[in-house]
C-alpha cells in the first residue's frame, strides 16, 4: 500500500464511521515501534506505523485508523480527545475501535537491564548498579574503602 492508497482508505473510513471528512495528512512512518499509529496535534496529521499493517493486514490497519480518527475528529470539536477522557471512551465505543492495538510480536524490550557489581575491598559491602562507574573516583560509603568490580 502507497501513501496516496493510505489517504484514500482513511478519508474513506472518516465518512463511514465519522460521517465527517478527513481534511489532513494521512502517511505511514516507518521510525514507529510501539504503538500503531499516532495523531499530531499541531498539524493535525496521522501517522501510521508501516510494520503493524505488514504484520497484520488491512482490516487491522483499519482498526487502528478509526482509534486514530477519535483522537482527530474530538480535538478538532473542542472535546476530550486523549485516552482518559469520557468523551474519548464513549466515540471508541459508537465506532467499535481498540483502545490499545495488538502487540507486534518480536519488538518487545528486554525488561532485565545490565547491572554492574562492585565490591569494597576493606569491608566486604556490595553495590549493585544499571550505570557503570569509574571505581578510581568512587569509594565505598561505609567505610571509604577502594571498590572493585566484580
């Protein structure tokens, strides 16, 4: 699917679950990884992520294209448009659009980060840490003993 395939599907489903024209830029962005797709406030562009439509198809893409419109049709009316607001939660419901968009399987971080030990050579005391750190500037706390990595 192109950009100008894209447009024309979002129009499209505007007006067949809206029934309010979509004015602005529709266009795939290839830099998203954690989320289907996304509005812009300022412009008031949709982006959508190119790797959610590959993995899943049309249908799904539509489905992200109609929580996408929620967000762009309630803010152009003045009304509730992020995920807390009522007014947000009650158009999901009328258009029967996802809240969240489905997990794209593969891309999910490691939860366990790298941790780096270090020990003090006078009083035994360990300190684990996500950073390393320059053991040459740093003492125990203790007991300002030399720390060494282990």
């Amino acid at each position: 699917m192109n950009e100008t395939a894209l447009q024309q599907l979002v129009e499209q489903v505007s007006l067949q679950y809206f029934g309010k024209p979509f004015w602005h830029k529709a266009s795939f962005n290839k830099r998203l990884r954690t989320t289907g797709g996304r509005y812009l406030l300022r412009s008031h562009n949709i982006e959508l992520n190119l790797h959610y439509y590959e993995t899943f198809g049309k249908e799904e893409l539509i489905e992200v294209i109609k929580h996408e419109l929620c967000h762009y049709h309630l803010h152009l009316e003045g009304k509730g448009y992020q995920h807390r607001d009522a007014d947000f939660r009650q158009l999901l419901k009328e258009v029967e659009a996802p809240r969240f968009c489905k997990k794209i399987p593969g891309t999910q971080k490691t939860t366990k980060a790298l941790r780096y030990e270090y020990k003090c050579t006078a009083c035994g005391c360990c300190y684990i840490r996500k950073r390393k750190m320059d053991t040459n500037r740093y003492v125990c706390g203790r007991c300002k003993g030399q720390l060494v990595s282990i």
